[in-house]
C-alpha cells in the first residue's frame, strides 16, 4: 500500500543526469575539434575509472550496485573531472584524480546526494596542489596528430614543451610580474580575440550548452547569471581602474573555466546552495574568489578553490536565505495580533 | 469589476484526465438493498443516534442529532427500516470503523413532511441552526460544517465570497458537472450566502479547462443580473482549487497557516455546498446525496447522483469495475486517499472514486537519495523548502522540520509529483506531523499530570498551614485566660533568644493537634482485621513518600 500522489511526473535522476552529458557535447565537440582526440581518451579513462570506483564503493557499502550505477551520476562527474584538467595529462593522474572525487569525495561522505565539495572540483584541486608544472601544460591551438596525443595520454615520452605552454590566465600573471601591460601580453600567440587561442570558443560553446540546461529546466538562471554578472562586474571595475594592469571583463568570461564554471560546476545542486537568494550569493561568491585568485594568486586558476571554499559556506547560505512561506509574507492586516 | 487575477508560486500541471467522466450526464443511482448512514461525517462532533433498532423512517428524517454548534446533523436519504445502529468500516485510510446507523429502505421512498422554513424572514441565527439541523457542511472535502462559516464574525460584514468550482485535481468531474447542471441554483445558494456574510461581491471561479460549465454559470449569472456577483475564470493549475490558493488568486491576499480567511476579509465554499444550502433554505431539503465521480480503470466513467450511505462496491457495480484494478482511491490522484474496504459507505466528503489499475498509475519505482535539485521547492505552492522539510523529517529532527514550517504544508503531492528521485515525500512530512501530534499528545498529558500532582501537594501544604494559623489564633487569644499555661511553653523557648513568641505557640499548637490526631486515630484502629491493617499500612506509605516528596521539591508556595 502505497499513498497519494499516486500520478508522478516521468522523471527520473537518471533523466537529468543524461541531459547535462548531452549538455556537456557541444564544447566536447569543439575542444576535439580545436585540440585533437585527447580529450576523448581522457573522458573514456576518467569514466572507465569512475564506475569502477563507484560500483566498488557501492559493493563495499552493501548498497544496490546496479542501480546506483544506472544513475548516471558518475559519468557526470567523470565528464567534468576530464573537461576542467589540462587535455593531454599521463592517464594515472586522471585515475587518481576521479578516484579521489568519487571514493572520498562522494561516497566517503554517504554517496549521492551527501557529499559537501563538488567532487570534479576535489579531483582538480587534488591534482594542482600534488603535481603543479604537469596542471600547468595546456595544449596551445598548433595542434598535434592523434597518435602522438595517445601516446602522451598512455604513458609514453612526454616532450610536450613543444606543442604546449602556459595558458593565457598564466602568461597574463607572469607578463604582469615581469612589468609589461596587459595589452603586450595579449600580443603573444596564446592568445585568440579576447581570451586564449581556440579556447575563447570552447568557452562558448560551454555556454550554449549551458543555455540548453536552462532551457530544459535541469538548472535556473540564478547560478550562471550571478556568476558570470559577478565576474564581470568585478573584472571590469578593475580593469577601468587601471586597464595596463587588469585584463577586460571579456578576457575573464572567455579565458579558463569561466563558462564550464558559471554553468557546469557551481550549478551541481548537492553540493550548492539551494534556495534562490542562496543562489545569487553562493554563484557571486565563486566569482569574486576566482577573479581574487586570477588576479592575485599562484594559481593558472581560481574556479575550483573558489567553488570549494563556497562549498563550505552553502549549509549557512541556505539557512540566512530561506524565501518566505505561503501567508507569511507580509504581516496580517490586524498587524499579528492574533 | 474584477479585472486582475494573482498567481500563487509553483503548481504542476498533470494531465486533467477529466473527459471520460464528463461524456453522460449526471445518473441517479438506484439504492441499494443497505444503506450505511455513518453518524460522523464532517469535522467536530459525532451526532447522537435518534432512532433505535427496529423503527421505521421516512426519506429526510433526521437520525443523527448534532452534538453542540460545532457538528451537523444527519438524516435519513430514503424511507425504511434501522436494520442496525453499529461501528462499520469508514471510507477511511485506516479502516477503521465508526458508529453509523444501517438502513434497509423499503423502496417507497416516502419523504418526511418537509419543514418550511422562511429563510428571507429569519434572523442570521436561526438560519444557521436550520442548516446545522439539515446537516450541511462543505462538499469540497473538508466537511466543515458550513453554518459555522457562515457568520461574518466581529466586523459584521465580509468582502469577498469565493464559491470555488476550480476542481483543480484530475479526473475529479463532479463539480464540474453540478455546474453545467444546476448553475442557477449555484448562484441562488451562493447569494443567500452573500446575504449571511453581509459580503461585497461574490466571485464564483473555476479553471479554464471547464468551458461548458463557465458559459452555464455565466449566463445564469446575466439571468440573476446581480451586479455583486460575478463568475471567474482562473488558469487551470493545480492546486489553483485548494481554498488559500483560489483566494490568493483572487484576491491577492495569502492566508497563512493557522488563520482563518474571515481575518482578511475572505470567506470560501464549494460550489455543492452553495447548492445544499439553496436546497436546503428553498425546499427544506437535507443533505442526504451528493454527486460522486467515478472513473479511472472503469468500464463506464460517469458521475452519479447519489444517496449517502450508498456502499462504494455498489457504485464501482455501476460503473463496471475493470478486472485488473490493483488500488481504490477517495478522492484525486493527488491527495485521494486509498480505500481499504470497498464496502465502506460513500459519505459526504466523497467527492470521486478513482480506480487504479498498474497501468494508470505505476507503482512507484525505487526512492533514490535526495540530490537536492529543487524541482520540489519550484512546484511548492506554500513556497516551502520541501527537500529540507524531508531531510528533517528523514532524520526524526521534528524540532527542524517544524522551524521550516511542516505544518504549513498542504499535502497536495505536488513537490512528490515532479521529484526525479521518485521520494514518497508527502508519506515523509505525514509521519513527521503524527510524530510531533503524539508527542504533543504525551507532553500534554504529562504536564496536566504534574499540574495535578503539584496542586494537591499545595492544598496538602496549605491545608496544614491553615489548621496551624488557626490553632496559633486560637492559642494567642487564650494566655490571658490561663497564663500557666502559656508560661511554660513560653519558658522552653525563651533560651533560643530572639525567636517569635507566636512561632512557638504555633509549634505548641501544632504537637497539640498531633496529639489529638494521634489519640483520634487510635480510637478507630482498635480492632483491625489484617487485611485493613495492610491497608493502612500502606496508605501510610503512601503519605509518607508523598510527603518526603512534598518536602524535596514542593514549588508550589
């Protein structure tokens, strides 16, 4: 016996975590259209790791395997782990990266839906703060044939100097240190029109499928509109502060995780804030700390500390924004004297 | 004159599945060889029996009289024989049973003489004990009895009346179809309310998914030419029918939990309830049927006129129940309740009955973990956080759950109709409210046993203080009658300088009065079989535990 509603909507976990893949397909095109298959080896590597991760976790914690698995809530974290790490990375480290994500991430914090951290933005962290210089390689738009990037990818000589650099958030950095200004730094290769070279469009189309996830109503407006307003509001009142030193508004949407940030990653529902002020404070947050970090920290980028450290703050977001009730909007005409 | 509609937050829009029960008109149900007439159909309380076994009554007659203002009578629906006064199974979640009187109509169907009554003469009063008396309550399926609504409170007048037709659930017609058949009667019902509740304007509203019914209401509406009264369409959405939220479409005015919309002006009935009163006042009619849908997993969907008491099974008989039904519901899919015993009597909040087959409603797949999506909070139309609420609720933290404010929900499935994780939500927020019902219940229960205890223990104390003031009193007035004997009491205290002659008369009268109860005790323990010595031996006992315990933490002073 079961009660009421007895009508459910046709929905289902498994339906919304197959939409934000399909979502994610557009700049997976692109980064593989601009950079070469290794992308696609790393999403294969990072997924054959995550199930298996994931299905022995599960077994280990006498839970339905088969179940859990047809979720999809791995392959989504697997997708994110490889789109947000440098293209052409020897394949252990992406093992251990989405090892870390789904096995201490996620399931040592009680599984799907329990865990505190975006579990793709651990991996990353993980990975930067134990191997920096191999993070810090990023394919420019050159290119190289797909043998050579599955041999790099599969452990094989790794004489990446020559068709990999700094990304433009790093040259910007170190330029800036060595006293050019920004627009002399910008002459450089890496970069394209308004951010890096090749990823200025991989960019954009992490934001069309960004727009196609609010479009079927899997994520709301809040996340991607405070994060991307909040970047840019920032970044540009720097910038008109003193443009030699601070890179336009348009160079930090476009350039790093900006667009895979503001659309895929702080807009992951278990581990963001969930109420609609909650939103806006939790995607502005992340903003400002990325830009603080781009601007004034070590790191090629801010997005995933910035998540993290929000992360930590979505239990007391969600608690200081809660909307108000039905009826308990505005006081009752006799002024609550009842 | 109203020319801008509100909208409530959230809502889902299920499939209406409204069409297969509109297709024939309303059927008049024949009787069946029993019928079972529960004493306690409405809210408050249940009516006293006033037949007995064996008598014969007539269609009207009433056989349940209200027990006090807060209750509505019940009646008879046709004439014949109290086969039974007995508890029988009631259209009820839990089964369980409850007083109704069984009985075997004759097939005459003689109608009691009908009581006149001059409604346009008659005080507010006196036409609301005639509707307690007649036995009408709200038909939306709160059963409040509507002669309690119908009074305009402190302010003596009211501005908005809604008569609500939204019928917002699917598959539930029976409104719908009262509507496209008796819409002037409706009108009639509702502008004898009006007149109740001193109301400014009467809006009698409903979804735009019931066109038939609008045009029906609004060209009676023309027919009446009361400019007060005006019939609105509002967006089909679920739950746009229940009460708060017609209002707050309306009226923009919310109603929060715990108040009553007389507060703000706005008072509600169901469209059948505006008719029973009509019939009631015009032609001395009891409420004795009531139009029930029943479709879903039925050969022949179709709403029917018919008398209450009626068993459920007679009417599934009717309709042609399908071979595999799995599941009877009272009520929508959204909030419809399941039926344990089909031959439970239909009662006056029988508004559908929906038959469930594994192919009309699945059977819910597997609950997954909460992902925290929100798709709950964006269909809330309380605007509540419902995955905090069943986190809270998950982990028995009721004190959470309430701070979110669990009471505030309507249980309308919404938030569990769109949740990807298939979570039986509403079943969640049920058994965090009976939990914090029963620990209210025990808390209760043991406060007023503690304000007992402590109350007698106070008497017990002030009793004895007030024998020793008096004995004291009595003492102080008698030294100058005996002065030896106030001396020597007086010399044993003297060395402990300082002390209150008067306290020690008190202590002299106090061991005075022992002794007197000690010798008066005495007298009338002479001679005790061993069976009373035990029993006084034990009220000792108990005196003197009660006494150590008065003495340890007495509060009271």
């Amino acid at each position: 016996m079961y009660n009421s509603p007895y009508l459910r909507q046709n929905t289902s976990v498994r339906r919304v975590m197959v939409t934000v893949l399909v979502a994610m397909l557009p700049a997976i095109a692109m980064q593989v259209w601009l950079f070469g298959i290794g992308l696609l080896l790393q999403i294969a590597i990072a997924s054959a790791t995550a199930l298996a991760c994931e299905a022995a976790m599960l077994s280990l914690r006498r839970r339905p395997v088969a179940r859990a698995l047809g979720d999809g809530s791995a392959l989504v974290t697997a997708w994110l782990i490889a789109v947000c790490l440098p293209p052409l990375l020897p394949w252990w480290m992406i093992v251990i990266g989405t090892s870390f994500a789904i096995i201490i991430g996620k399931h040592l914090y009680g599984g799907l839906g329990q865990n505190p951290f975006n579990p793709a933005m651990l991996a990353y962290c993980v990975l930067i703060i134990s191997f920096p210089a191999l993070m810090s390689q990023w394919p420019g738009l050159q290119g190289s044939d797909a043998a050579t990037q599955l041999n790099w990818v599969l452990g094989g000589e790794r004489a990446l100097d020559a068709v990999t650099g700094a990304t433009p958030l790093d040259a910007l950095r170190t330029g800036l240190l060595g006293n050019a200004d920004v627009s002399a730094v910008m002459q450089s290769p890496a970069f394209g029109h308004v951010a890096g070279a090749g990823w200025e469009w991989v960019a954009l189309a992490w934001g069309a499928g960004g727009l196609l996830l609010l479009a079927l109503r899997i994520i709301t407006w809040h996340i991607p509109a405070a994060f991307l307003g909040a970047m840019a509001l920032v970044s540009g009142v720097a910038w008109l502060i003193d443009p030699s030193h601070y890179a336009s508004p348009a160079f930090h949407l476009l350039a790093g995780g900006t667009m895979l940030g503001a659309f895929f990653i702080a807009t992951d529902p278990v581990s963001g804030a969930t109420t609609p002020r909650g939103k806006l404070i939790f995607a502005a947050g992340i903003a400002l700390i990325a830009w603080l970090i781009r601007a004034f920290g070590a790191y090629p980028d801010g997005i995933a500390f910035a998540v993290l450290l929000l992360n930590i703050c979505v239990p007391l977001i969600d608690i200081k924004t809660q909307p108000p009730v039905f009826g308990h909007k505005v006081e009752p005409p006799d002024g609550g004297a009842r | 004159m109203l020319n801008k509609l509100f909208s409530f937050n959230g809502g889902v829009k299920p499939d209406p599945n409204k069409s297969a029960s509109t297709r024939e008109p309303i059927a008049r149900l024949a009787l069946p060889p029993q019928l079972v007439i529960p004493l306690h159909q409405h809210i408050g309380g249940t009516p006293r029996p006033l037949v007995t076994v064996g008598s014969t009554v007539l269609g009207g007659q009433r056989i349940g009289a209200p027990d006090g203002n807060v209750s509505s009578a019940v009646h008879a629906p046709t004439s014949g024989r109290v086969v039974a006064i007995e508890p029988r199974p009631m259209p009820h979640a839990s089964g369980l049973s409850s007083p109704a009187v069984v009985i075997e109509p004759d097939g005459l169907d003689t109608a009691i003489e009908r009581e006149l009554f001059d409604w346009h003469a008659a005080a507010p009063g006196e036409i609301r004990d005639f509707l307690r008396d007649a036995g009408v309550v709200g038909l939306g399926g709160a059963v409040f009895p509507s002669h309690l609504k119908l009074n305009p409170g402190k302010s003596g007048h009211t501005d908005t009346l809604v008569i609500n037709g939204a019928e917002c659930e699917p598959f539930i017609t029976c409104d719908d179809m009262l509507m496209r058949a008796e819409p002037g009667n409706i009108l009639r019902g509702a502008l004898i309310m009006q007149r109740m509740l001193a109301a400014k304007q009467v809006l009698v509203a409903l979804e735009d998914n019931k066109p038939e019914a609008a045009a029906a209401l609004k060209s009676a509406a023309r027919a009446l030419g009361h400019a007060s009264l005006e019939v609105v369409v509002v967006p089909t959405r679920y739950p746009a029918g229940g009460a708060k939220q017609l209002i707050r479409v309306l009226t923009g005015i919310e109603v929060p939990h715990g108040s009553r919309s007389t507060d703000f002006g706005v008072q509600c009935f169901n469209v059948a309830t505006a008719l029973a009163v009509w019939r009631a006042l015009e032609h001395g009619e009891p409420l004795t049927r009531r139009i029930v849908t029943v479709t879903g997993n039925v050969e022949r969907p179709r709403n029917f006129d018919v008398a209450i008491g009626t068993p459920i099974s007679h009417l599934f008989a009717a309709a042609g129940l399908k071979p595999d039904t799995d599941k009877l519901i009272m009520g929508g899919p959204m909030m419809g309740i399941p039926l344990p015993n089909i031959d439970a009597p239909v009662v006056k909040a029988t508004n559908c009955l929906l038959a469930s087959s594994p192919t009309l409603f699945a059977p819910p797949e597997p609950e997954l973990p909460c992902i925290r999506c929100g798709e709950c909070a964006r269909a809330c139309p309380a605007d509540l956080q419902p995955f905090e609420l069943y986190w809270h609720s998950r982990a028995r933290n009721f004190g959470r759950a309430q701070e979110y404010k669990l009471f505030d929900c309507i249980e309308c499935g919404c938030c569990a109709y769109v949740c990807p994780s298939h979570i039986p939500l509403v079943d969640y927020y049920r058994y965090a409210k009976s939990e914090i019902w029963a620990r209210e219940r025990d808390k209760d229960a043991a406060d007023s046993a503690r304000e007992r205890f402590e109350f007698r223990n106070w008497r017990a104390d002030r009793e004895k203080e007030e024998k020793a003031a008096k004995l004291a009193a009595r003492n102080a007035a008698k030294p100058a009658v005996k002065p030896a004997d106030g001396a020597a009491p007086a010399a044993d205290v003297a060395p402990s300088a300082g002390e209150d002659p008067k306290k020690a008369l008190i202590e002299a009268a106090m061991a005075r009065a022992r002794a007197q109860k000690e010798a008066v005790a005495a007298k009338n323990t002479d001679a005790l079989t061993p069976a009373q010595q035990a029993q006084i031996d034990a009220a000792e006992e108990r005196r003197k535990r009660a006494s150590e315990l008065s003495g340890s933490d007495a509060p009271v002073k």
